[in-house]
C-alpha cells in the first residue's frame, strides 16, 4: 500500500474509534466543530484553497472532529481535498426524495455518493425561507434512514424576559420527539444556533448557553429518559470566533460548535478547532 493509503486508513480507522466510542454512550466526550460555508465562496478555484488550507491544519485525528460543509456545487471537489485529512465531508441541507422529478433538490443518495457523511437540516436560514419543522422532521428521517448524521438546528429568534424563548425551544424538540423513537435521537447531533446571534457577532454568553444545554437535556429527559438525553450531542452555533471559543466551549459544557463566518477563513478555523481540543 502506498504511503498515502496508509494515512488515509489510519485516519479512517480513528474515526471509526471515535464513531464506536459514541455509541458506547461517551458521544460527548468527543467534541465535534462544523464549519457551515453557507453561499461561500463563490469560485470552485477559493473553494479547493480554503479546504486544502483546512485539510492541511488538520491532518492527523485527535479530538475534535472537524467536519466542513460547502455548497452542493463543491462537494465532489471539496471531498477530494480533504480526502487524505482527517476533515469530514458535510452537506448543508438535503430534499425529502431520494429520485424523482424534483428539480432543484439534492438527494441524500447523490450526498452519500459524494462522501458526506453530517447533513446540516433545518438551518434557520433554510427555516426563514418556508420549512417548516414538519419538512425538518422528514429530512431527519430521510438522513438516518441513509445512515448518516443529521446535525438539527433549533433556536429562537428573539430572548423576551418572560422566558417564551424556552417554550419555542421546547416545542422544536417535541416536533422531533414524535416522529424520532430513542433509538434514533441517538444518532442526531442538535446544534442550537439562537438566531440573533447568527452572524451578529452578539455571541451568546457561557451562562446563556450553558442554561440551554442543560434545558435542551431537560426536555430530551422528558421527551425519553435521561440516558438518551445524555447521548444526544448539543453544539452551540451564532458568532463563534477564535476568542470566544475557548470560554464558551470549557464553561458552556457544549458539545462543541456549529461556525458560521469564521469557518471560511482556515486560521480562524483552526484556531477555534485548537480552543475546544
Ligand atoms: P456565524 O458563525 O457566522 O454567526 O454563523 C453561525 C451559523 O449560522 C452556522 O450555521
């Protein structure tokens, strides 16, 4: 086997650890940061340098896992660059159907055929232009029945100090509970990206998202047992930067992160990548 065989199976080998230590019921302990590329950039050429400067950083598997996700036209590109790192494919969303006379959608059978292995569903941006979590609830099942990792975003658009922002929480969690048995909540990563931080630079403070993992766990205690509850990673994602990662990963008991802006500069990347090592 060539050299460059040998790494890519040693990479895939520790992932396969990391992969069979989660479902041992240690999913927390192994922090994931996913870069959602959103629309950028907009050549194929910025594109194939941003993921080999992020391939490059990220050679060797040691925790986080680190998982990007650009655009659908770069997946095939994207894959090839980072083939030989230790990064993981992503796509940012995926349609219902798998075949069909659906135009404009992206099938999870084409995603997997590129190599991703998260998919990012129901993203606010996504929800801000008619999904419903009726649609996220169907693209959940259609992720896990390709076994892939549907990585679910919830959040509210606005804190009142009533607290409602809980409830709408809640309910996001509920839409998932009645079509999601625990087995399968089991193998979701929830990723709660308050919409007003999103691209605001106003950054949930550690007390805030601390307060929301541990409500989150409350719910999916509710929902199913506190053992599922357990398994069920929670990222945080809204203006995640290099100088706040540190603080919001070691205080605010995340899972890790879901990073927007800062994901499509590979410095900035790596250094939030390195704050929650
Ligand atoms: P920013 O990190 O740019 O705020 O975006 C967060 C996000 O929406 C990631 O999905």
């Amino acid at each position: 086997m060539e050299a460059g065989g040998i790494v890519e199976k040693a990479i895939r080998e520790a992932y396969c650890f990391f992969v069979m230590l989660q479902s041992l019921g240690m999913k927390k302990t192994v922090p994931l940061v996913i870069g959602n590329w959103k629309l950028n950039p907009v050549t194929l050429v910025d594109a194939s340098l941003l993921a080999s400067a992020i391939a490059r950083k990220q050679k060797t598997v040691a925790a986080p896992i680190v998982v990007i996700a650009p655009p659908f036209p770069y997946l095939a590109e994207v894959g090839k660059k980072i083939k030989k790192s230790a990064v993981i494919l992503a796509a940012q969303d995926v349609y219902t159907e798998v075949i069909g006379p659906f135009t404009g959608e992206v099938s999870i059978l084409q995603l997997k055929d590129l190599g991703a292995e998260y998919i990012i569903v129901g993203h606010s941006e996504r929800r801000a232009l008619g999904e419903t979590d009726d649609l996220v609830c169907q693209k959940v099942q259609t992720v896990l029945k390709h076994q892939l990792t549907p990585v679910v975003c919830i959040g509210e658009r606005a804190r009142d100090e009533h607290g409602d922002f809980f409830t709408f929480i809640e309910n996001q969690l509920r839409s998932l509970a009645e079509v999601l048995p625990a087995v399968a909540i089991k193998k979701i990563v929830i990723a709660y990206e308050p919409i007003w931080a999103i691209g605001t630079g106003k950054t949930a403070t550690v007390e805030d998202v601390k307060e929301m993992q541990l409500f989150i766990e409350t719910v999916l205690t509710k929902l199913y047992d506190r053992a599922t509850a357990k398994m069920v990673p929670v990222l945080y994602g809204g203006s995640v930067k290099p100088d706040n990662a540190a603080s919001l990963h070691k205080e605010g008991d995340m899972g890790g992160f879901l990073v927007g802006g800062a994901s499509l500069k590979a410095d900035d990347f790596a250094a939030i990548i390195k704050a929650v090592s």
